[in-house]
C-alpha cells in the first residue's frame, strides 16, 4: 500500500496557505470594517459583563480579552492578530520544522479568536479557514436540490440555453466572472457534487484518483469562473487526502514485481469495480437528466426526470448510510493505528506511542461525531434520529466552530437578473453621483475583475443586502453615514485610490442607494460587460442628522453613545502596527496577497534548487562509494578491464 508522506505534507502546507489568504486578506480591510471609524467598530463587541475571566474566556474565545494588557485597542489587537497570524502560516508554508501541530493549533486559535471578535461575525467572515467542510461538495449540491423549495436544477437548466451562456451557478455569487460555458456544464457539476463524494471512500486507489481529479476539475472550473474567496481552495486542499506517495512519484512502481495469482485477481476484481461504477454513473447521467442527442442538429438536450418528492426520498435513503461509511473509515484507520502501535519496540517508545494514539485517537472520534450534527442537517429526520450524545458534545463546543455545515446559498439567485445596489451621493440632492466599488459591479462598461484569493468582505455584504430590503442589513444604514461622514478608512474599502472617489474633496451632502438588475452583455454589444434596469429605490435620500437617519441608527443600535477610549500612541507596539499599515496601506489586497504567492513561490523554487546540489557529506553516497567488501570470502575481486594507467585510489 503506498504511503502518505508527500500528501501530508502537501495537506498542511494547503492549509498554512489558506490561513495566510485569510489573515492577509482581513488585514487589509480592518480600519474600514472594524477600526474606529469603521462600519462596525469592533469596541463594541467585547465589553466585559463583570463575568470571572475564565466563564468570558470559555463564553466567547478570543485572544482579543488580552488586548488592553498590551495597551492596544479591540481593532489593534485584531490588527496585531492577523499579522502574526500572516507570519506564522508564511512559516509553515517556508519551513518545515514550522509544520507541526502546535503552529497549526496556534493559526486556529488566531483566527477563531478573530471570528469571535467582530461584530456579527458569522456574516462579515462566510469563509472559515480553521473548521474542516465535511463533505462540503454533497452538502452544497443537496442545498441546491432539497425539496421544498423552488426547482433550482429544472430552472437552472431551462436558463443556459443552447448556445453560450453563463454555467457551474456564477451567475448568482456575490463577485461574479464572466466565463462561457455549455449548459451540460450543471449537469456535470451535480454529478461531481452528489454521485462523486462517496468514491473518496472507495476500496479501488483508481476510483479515488478519478473522485479527486473530478473535484479539482470543478473547484478549478469554479475558481477560474467566479471569486469564492478561498473556499475552493479549502476543498482541493480537503481532496489531497485522496492522494499517496506512489501517485505523487515518491515511491517506484512494482511493474518489476512478480505478477502472482492473486495480483492478477485482485487487478481483475479492481477493473470490475471500476467497470461498474462508470457504467453506473453513465447509466443514472444519462436516466435521471434525461439527456437526448439529437444528431441532426448535433445538439443535445435535457431535463429532468425525477420529483423533489422522489429526490427526497432519495436523501432519506442514503444519508444514514453514508455517515456508517465515515465511521467504518475511521473505525479501519484507529485499527491500522492500533496495529502500527503494536510494532513499536522498547517499552519507553511502546508507552510514548500510546499516548499519543490515546490523545489523538479521541480528539479524531471527537471531532468525527461532533461532524455528524451540520452534515446532518440536509436531511431532517435524519438530523432527528441522530445520536442524541452527538448533539450535545456539538452543542456544547458549537462556539468554537471545530465543525461547519460549508452549504454556500439556498436559493439560485439572478436567473431574473441579478439583483445589486448602487450607492449615489449629491452635494445639492438633485445631480446624483454614483459610487463605484472596486469590486463589484456597477458601471456597465467595467469587466468583472480578478479577485480570488482575497475576499472583499464590503463588496460581498453588498450583494446580500441587495436580496432584501435595508433593514435586513443594518450595517447598511452605518456605511450611509460613514460616507456622509466621509470617514476615510471605509471610502478605501470603496475604492483604493482616493482620487477615484468622486467625493474625495468633500463628502456628499445627500446619499441614497438604488437597486438594479443586472445581466450579462450579449456577444454583439461592443464596450459593455453588463446591461441593466431600475428596480425600485433601495434606501432613501438622507443628509446628517436627518430624522429618518437618526431613528434608524437608534433602532439598530448604531449610534455612536461614547468616543472611543484613547489610548497612548507612545506605545511601541501600537507604533509598530502604525508603521506596518502605512508601509502596506498603499497596495490593493488582490496585489498584495498575489504578491505574498509569488514570493512563497519563488523561495520554494529556490529552496528545491538548492536541496538538490549533491552533498559531499551525503551518507547514502558515502556507503555507496565506500561499500566494504564481503568478509567471508576470502577471493580477492579481479580488477577490471581498463585502459587507463592511474593507480587505485587509497582508500581513507
């Protein structure tokens, strides 16, 4: 069997590099999220309620508690923490003494405690980088086709017509890229969400090979189309557990083993199961989506051809099933462990073993059962008939997000446009000026940009305020007031170059929003990326202290009461977080982030360089040049045919 060195390493290094996108990428928008001219400042999140230290510590966990001690504010702390967080996941990624449980314990912590210090944090951070998506390709396609609720697949499919069109759901993802793609397009991808996900547990190395490249092959498909942050970059790295070191060319083939009797039947036993398994999956593609190739016009069509009633029942049917193959899984690795333990000599290193196989080996049935309660969740009377041992234990460590339920969006949105909203400021509240994010769409003659890995958390918020009114997003009507305001920590979330904003001189007088919906050009309209069309009003004309203002911050309770405490600027940790954003605040997040890729890259590339110069010292090369001679034999080796007159070398 081969074994998992390389893609252990390979799985580590994929998550010390996820935790940089994330840290790096909140670093950057602090001032203007949660800094004290924010949106939402973070003082107002952790305010001590006279609890002993260790109850708040356990009720909310965040490193953010020890800020003042450092005499640096809730918004500096986080700053101080996205920084260190930043250096450590470099140094995993750079050296591998850093690849050790403790680091990756330690990035974890940075960033659950940044989740738990923020203002509504489950809503500014969609992406959690520490807690593992179980399942999270067969979780997404289940939200997509659960019952009750409209038929997303049948309109899905009924909206990609024949010819090129948007496909794999951009169309509906808060940072949408325009790619072409043919509808056959979700047909593959329900495929390789619902039917793939279960070969990662198949007994066949080649099924699961064929289940990983099919996940690569969408979430590759998905990062090039879209701007999902690093969520799709947190699944491939979830799929190198599908990988081994023969695969990654770390061992050598048997193709010289001798072929046995039993190595033949099991290769032919293999080829059977692989044989069945794509005729099955070719077989229900082509029944349940109901594909039709029509040969005259080499076109081919679709539809569905099963109920959300007949789908649920499905669901019903195999999700219990599926969780007794994650416990026959792990229940087959703690055996292999168990056995691997008991191959360990000397009583000292038998007794050190079992003590980690102990603690790791509870933690791993932990975090496993714990896991089953979100995945549970897409199947209702599963989720009830669930271990109610489970439910607590999940209950109990829910706060520290140790499992997620990773489903992205319930409903398809923008098959009738695509709904966004669009800020406008005035100085005089009849000439409207319209303001343009820098990632988001907005003006129709803009292209999509590039965006991944970084995630504009403003931009994003802005496509789910657009999916219902204001008051569902109270941060909205704060962003309203900054900008009358004309706090310059948010206009940078807005647009990077100040010159930009057309409010750079003065802030506007009025602002008010507007919602549009928007589509993708057709192929023949030249100079524009997007058409749109006027909605309704989204939020109303308002000026500083205007009434309609003022109540809604009371309502929400967003009104500054207090000023933030100051705080000595003499400090020098606080002067050295001073130093840090100046030298940084000048670049985008994308320049910045893909800046921190391509220097990672370029040190690995040197790094790989120079470990392969041949070392004089080598041992493996010295017991090869020195291989002493066989000592029961007593027949001195004959000296070799050659030309060459030099003496043998003396031997050292």
């Amino acid at each position: 069997m081969a074994g998992s060195r390389l893609p252990r390493r390979l799985f580590l290094q994929g998550v010390a590099a996820v935790f940089l996108f994330a840290f790096a990428s909140l670093y950057t928008q602090i001032p203007g999220l949660y800094g004290p001219e924010g949106i939402l400042p973070a003082r107002r999140t952790l305010r001590p309620q006279g609890k002993a230290r260790w109850q708040q510590l356990w009720e909310r966990p965040t490193l953010l508690w020890e800020a003042p001690r450092l005499g640096l504010d809730t918004a500096q702390g986080l700053e101080l923490l996205s920084l260190l967080g930043s250096l450590l996941a470099l140094g995993a990624l750079l050296l591998r003494r850093l690849c050790h449980p403790l680091t990756y314990l330690l990035l974890w912590a940075a960033y659950l405690s940044a989740c738990q210090g923020l203002p509504a944090a489950g809503d500014w951070l969609p992406g959690r980088a520490g807690g593992p998506p179980e399942a999270a390709p067969l979780e997404q396609a289940v939200r997509d086709l659960a019952p009750r609720r409209p038929p997303l697949l049948a309109r899905a499919l009924a909206a990609v017509s024949p010819h090129v069109r948007l496909g794999c759901g951009q169309a509906d993802q808060p940072l949408p890229r325009v790619v072409g793609t043919h509808w056959l397009s979700v047909v593959a991808t329900f495929l390789i969400e619902v039917a793939v996900p279960p070969l990662f547990f198949a007994p066949t190395r080649r099924l699961r090979l064929a289940a990983f490249y099919c996940q690569v092959l969408l979430q590759v498909l998905i990062i090039i189309t879209g701007n999902y942050n690093f969520f799709n970059l947190l699944t491939l790295v979830l799929t190198t557990s599908l990988l081994d070191d023969k695969h990654l060319a770390a061992e050598p083939g048997n193709s010289h083993c001798k072929k046995t009797p039993a190595f033949w039947l099991k290769a032919l036993l293999s080829l059977l199961l692989e044989l069945t398994v794509g005729g099955l999956l070719a077989y229900g593609t082509v029944h349940y989506f109901g594909l039709d190739v029509d040969w005259e016009q080499y076109t081919v069509h679709s539809r569905t051809t099963f109920t959300f009633h007949q789908f649920s029942q499905w669901l019903k049917t195999v999700t219990l099933p599926t969780m007794w193959l994650g416990v026959a899984s792990l229940g087959w690795e703690l055996l292999t462990a168990l056995w691997r333990w008991t191959q360990v000599r000397g009583w000292l290193q038998k007794l050190w073993a079992a003590v980690q196989l102990s603690i790791f080996g509870t933690a791993t049935v932990a975090l496993f059962t714990i896991s089953l309660v979100p995945y549970s969740y897409m199947e209702p009377s599963t989720h009830g008939r669930l271990w109610t041992g489970a439910h607590r234990l999940f209950g109990t460590v829910e706060h520290l997000q140790l499992a997620n339920s990773y489903g992205l969006f319930r409903r398809m949105t923008g098959l009738g446009g695509r709904p966004e909203v669009v800020l406008e400021g005035s100085y005089d509240g009849h000439h409207w000026t319209e303001i343009e994010f820098m990632y988001k769409p907005g003006n129709v003659s803009r292209p999509p940009p590039v965006v991944v890995p970084h995630q504009p958390r403003l931009d994003w918020q802005m496509w789910f305020a657009a999916l219902g009114p204001h008051t569902h997003s109270p941060w909205f009507t704060r962003l309203v007031l900054c900008l009358l305001q004309g706090k310059e920590p948010v206009i940078l979330l807005i647009q990077n170059d100040v010159a930009r904003y057309p409010f750079h001189k003065q802030p506007p007088n009025f602002v008010r929003a507007q919602r549009y919906k928007y589509w993708f050009s057709q192929p023949g309209e030249q100079g524009q990326w997007w058409r749109r069309q006027w909605v309704e009003e989204f939020f109303p004309p308002v000026s500083l202290g205007d009434p309609t203002l003022d109540m809604l911050l009371r309502q929400f309770g967003l009104q500054d009461k207090s000023p933030p405490r100051a705080r000595s600027s003499s400090n020098i940790l606080t002067q050295a977080l001073h130093w840090i954003r100046r030298q940084l605040s000048p670049l985008e997040a994308p320049t910045l982030l893909w800046g921190l890729i391509l220097t990672v890259g370029a040190i690995r590339v040197v790094q790989a360089l120079l470990g392969h110069r041949p070392s004089r010292s080598c041992p493996a090369a010295r017991e090869k040049n020195h291989r002493p001679a066989p000592k029961d034999s007593g027949v001195t080796p004959a000296p070799t045919n050659s030309s060459s007159s030099q003496p043998p070398q003396r031997r050292k």
